[in-house]
C-alpha cells in the first residue's frame, strides 16, 4: 500500500545562486558528506543538488511534515546503486516519522526519481507499505 507521495521542483539556476553565496554553509546545512562528494565530481554541480534538493523536499512531504516539525534536511539522504538507481536513506527524526506512519506488520520502501532539464530539477518519493508476513504466514524478513 502507498503511505506516502511527495513530488517538487527546484530551478538549477536558483541552487547555483545559493552555492555562489553561501558554498559550504548550505553544502554542510543541506547535504550529506556523500551526497556533496557526488554533486562535486559530476560535470553539473549544481544540476546535482538541485535534484537532491527537490528529492529531500519530496520526501518530506511524502512524509508528511514538509520541511518542519523538527525533520533536518542532512536526515534525508539520496545515493545511486551502481546501476545509477537513485536511493533515499532516512536517519533521524525523518526515519522516526516513517515508523510511525508505517502500520504494524508492515515494512516501509521508499522509493525516489529525479530528473532534470535546465533549468529545473524534478523528483518524486513514493513511500510503500509491504506486509511484514506472507500469506502462507512466513516472514519475509
């Protein structure tokens, strides 16, 4: 079952003003160590960011708090799989609200898209529900 959708729109152009006024304060504020070594080796920098930009805002809203109720932007994390797949980790208090949105019996799967044409940066976080035991009663985990 779908628990979750969030899905924003961040302009590249926007993101590479607040790289070129702030640099490391908004890297640091916004982007973990893994995500900022990413966007720095990729040949649009701030194409990079501002799709993870746009993902953390989706997951938030999927999550249903927006950027607030205490969520901190460095607790949502976007990583690729080798195949180039995007990935969202939650950590903090953004995997502590998907626990308690996730129904018992169930484990959560969110899941995230990103997508880009200059000069927007597009992503959509999806989060589902997948009962924890099967229908002949095994676990799935």
């Amino acid at each position: 079952m779908i628990i979750g959708i969030g899905t924003d729109l961040a302009n590249i152009e926007r993101i590479q003003g607040t790289l070129d006024r702030f640099g490391d304060r908004f890297r640091n504020r916004v982007f973990t160590p893994i995500e900022q070594s990413k966007a720095e080796r990729r040949r649009d920098v701030a194409g990079t960011y501002a799709k993870r930009w746009a993902a953390k805002e989706a997951c938030s809203k999927a999550l249903g708090t927006g950027l607030a109720m205490g969520i901190s932007w460095i607790d949502m994390s976007v990583t690729n799989i080798r195949s180039g797949q995007p990935q969202m980790h939650l950590t903090g208090w953004a995997k502590k609200r998907l626990d308690k949105m996730t129904p018992d019996g169930y484990q959560a799967f969110v899941h995230v898209t990103l997508t880009d044409d200059h000069p927007w940066a597009q992503a959509f976080v999806v989060i589902e529900a997948h009962p924890t035991v099967t229908v002949d009663g095994l676990s799935n985990s």
